[in-house]
C-alpha cells in the first residue's frame, strides 16, 4: 500500500475508534447486571465486581477473565460479531451474554 493510501487508510478508521464505547455490567448480589448486553464491534466491555467474593466472566473459548476480586474489574474488547453466553466459573448459576453487532 503507498504511504498516501496508508494515510487514507487511518483517515477511513478514525470514525470508528472514535465512536468506541464503554460498557460495565456491574456484578453485584451474585447477578450479571445487565445480564444480556448489546454492544458494536470494537466497544469495551468492564465487569466490576462489587460482591464481596470474587467471580469470573468466562465463555469457553472466547473470553476468560480469571477471578476478579471484590472491588476489582476486568476489561475486554469486542471483535468480532455475535452472541456470546458466559457464566461465572465459581457460580455457574451465575449467567450473561454479551451480543455484539
Ligand atoms: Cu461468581
């Protein structure tokens, strides 16, 4: 690609960086909350934990946060397309999806 290209390139997404959004689902009285969210492609996703034990947000093979402890949070970014389902490893009553268009 030539350097002008290039330029356009980074010009052309710029839009789409910009228009990133952040989402929290918070993690309180053993709930995913909201426990179906919606989001776009390239939004951030935060689960704080506000329990005091810690939980997971955990879909095999597309996302795993390990223990987020009580206080603490994990971030992950949406790529791709979908409707993902996860559950906290430790409660799997504890369930969430997160779709992202
Ligand atoms: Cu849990």
């Amino acid at each position: 690609m030539s350097p002008l290209r290039a330029a356009a390139a980074v010009a052309a997404a710029l839009p789409l960086l910009a228009a990133a959004a952040t989402h929290t689902v918070t993690i309180e009285n053993m709930k995913f909350q909201p426990e179906a969210l919606q989001v776009k492609k390239g939004d951030q996703v935060i689960w704080l934990n506000k329990d005091l034990v810690p939980h997971t947000a955990t879909a095999a093979g597309k996302f795993d946060s390990g223990a987020i402890a009580s206080g603490k949070s994990w971030r992950w970014t949406a790529k791709s397309a979908g409707t993902v389902a996860y559950v906290c490893t430790y409660h799997p009553g504890m369930k969430g999806s997160v779709t992202v268009k």
